[in-house]
C-alpha cells in the first residue's frame, strides 16, 4: 500500500472520529440528557452555598414548605411549567429565570422572602427542556427569550400586575438580557446576576469543562447546532442587544466566577446607554452573589428599584 494510500486512511480516520466526538459533544451540551434529581443541592457545588450548608439547608426546607401554585404556558407545542407564590396584598410580579442546567428551588430558594417584602408576587420560571417544562434541546438563552416574552404576557393576562420585575441568574440572565429590548410596557426593572456575553463563549466554557480539544470541536458543534437547529450563536451578542434596552437593569456579578468570568457582565454593562448599575462581589464564584454578600446585595436591590420607580 503506498504512503498516499496510508495518509489518505489516516486522514479519513481523523476525520471520522472528530465527527463522532463533536457529535457526542454537541448532544452533551445542547441536550436535555439525564434529569438532574430536583432535590440535589448543585448550588452547594457551584456558589455560594458551599460556604454556608446550614443555610442552604433552610432556605430549601423553607422552599419546600411554600403554598405554590402551578402554572402551564403552551407554546409552539411545548408544555412550560412555573411555580407561582402569592404575596398578600402584592400587586406586583417577580419573574425568576433560571440557568443552565439547574432549577429555581437551587438557585433561589434564599432571595425569595427578600423580594416579598419589596411587595412582590413570585413566578418561578422552569427553563424549556428543564424541571416540569418540556423539551430536548437547551439553547442558552436563544429561543429561552420568547419563552420570557411568553411569559411576561401570560402573566400580564392571567393577573393584571401593576409592574413586573425580572430576575435572571447565568442562563436565566442572559436569556431576560436577550429579551429586554422586546418585552412589554408592564417590565419596569431587570436584574442580571453572572449573565454572560454571548452564548458561543458559554458553550467553549462547557467543552472545556468536559475535556474535548477546544479546535476543531467548537468548528463542529456549531455545524451540527445549524444543520439541527439552524441557529447561529455568531448572531447573538447580548451587549449589541442591549443598546436598544429602554427598562433599567441592575448587572451584578461575582469577580470569582470561574464558570461566566465576570467581564461578561461589563461588556454587557457598558452597551447599555443609560438606565444601569452595577454591583461587584468581590469573593463571590458563580451565582453566588447573594449568598456571600446578602445585606449588599438586597441594599443594591432596593436603591436600583428607589432610583428607577418612576422612569
């Protein structure tokens, strides 16, 4: 067999395989896969809450006590799930988002009662493809964002609030960021906690945490994400979006984030032309903002919603 012959096997080989691993590495990140059990404290892994397991362990046996109610929203085929919390005498609506991978009950169980006080009813989002919502495929806030929109007018309809609040953490930040220049009158603050950039540096995150060679797999994922989906993530820069967001939003972000290093949040923050602020938490890793520095965080939370309440 001549060497050209060999090559050419070789090659043909290579090529083969890193088809096969993309694949694979496409279905790993994209996919639903296996449920991650509702009651696993993943938060206790990922934030804050390593610091402080005791608390952790109360805000989830307060979560679980709560009088909640089911809500579905059906569209374009799918079933989407949220847990609705009245506040007496509220007339006011928090709409939480969650992020990748994980659930409401993990990642806010501890902030709940805080957003009470401020005079909110609370709606906790299942992202598609996560919890009780149906759907297979995850994409990081692209198509999440008319889910939010969805969202937003089935509780305008449903409840008549006076305002709406949105809150999103990682994924659930990016996706209300995404949808902030199209949601309705009724949206009067937004807050991003550890939202990224853009959805493309999200996902290399993700290969490398799973250990596949950065190149050539990122070239291939993206090709089976558009000959699947026909998404592509190069289309969606969150900090070109935001220069035509109107609602004032509150970027905050943890300076440990490994996992959405937290320059994300200041390319976000500084396309936003006006209505903005920022809060930086020194220690804090991802999502984990609240929980390490809770007394800042809500006073942040209560001088955003004072300055912005009749813009």
């Amino acid at each position: 067999m001549s060497s050209w012959w060999i090559l050419l096997i070789v090659v043909t080989s290579l090529l083969f395989i890193t088809f096969i691993v993309s694949l694979v590495c496409y279905c790993l990140v994209f996919y639903r896969g296996l449920e991650i059990d509702y009651k696993i404290p993943l938060e206790f892994r990922l934030s804050g809450y390593r610091k402080d397991k005791e608390r952790m362990l109360k805000d989830f046996a307060w979560f679980d006590q709560q009088p909640f109610e089911d809500l579905e929203l059906n569209y374009r085929n799918m079933k989407l799930h949220s847990l609705y919390l009245k506040t007496e005498g509220a007339t006011k609506v928090a709409i939480f988002f969650h992020g990748y991978r994980d659930s409401a009950r993990n990642e806010f169980s501890g902030m709940i009662s805080f957003f009470q006080k401020l005079g909110y009813n609370i709606c906790l989002v299942s992202q598609r493809s996560h919890g009780k919502s149906s759907g297979k495929l995850i994409t990081f806030g692209i198509r999440e964002q008319k889910d939010c929109i969805k969202w937003i007018e089935f509780i305008n309809k449903k409840y008549k609030p006076d305002e709406i609040l949105l809150l999103g953490i990682s994924m659930g930040a990016s996706t209300v960021l995404m949808a902030s220049n199209k949601v309705p009158a009724t949206v009067k603050y937004i807050i991003a906690d550890c939202g990224y950039a853009c959805p493309d540096e999200q996902v290399r995150y993700i290969i490398n945490y799973l250990h596949f060679p950065m190149y050539p797999t990122i070239w291939f994922v993206k090709f089976w994400l558009y000959i699947f989906t026909g998404i592509k993530f190069s289309n969606y820069k969150i900090p070109e979006m935001l220069k035509k967001t109107k609602v004032p939003i509150l970027f905050i972000h943890g300076k440990k984030d490994k996992m959405v290093p937290y320059y994300n949040t200041l390319m976000n923050y500084d396309e936003k032309p006006n209505n903005k602020e920022l809060l930086l938490i020194d220690n804090a890793p991802h999502a984990g903002s609240y929980i390490y520095e809770t007394e800042k965080y809500q006073q942040a939370v209560k001088l955003f919603l004072k300055k912005y309440e009749k813009k």
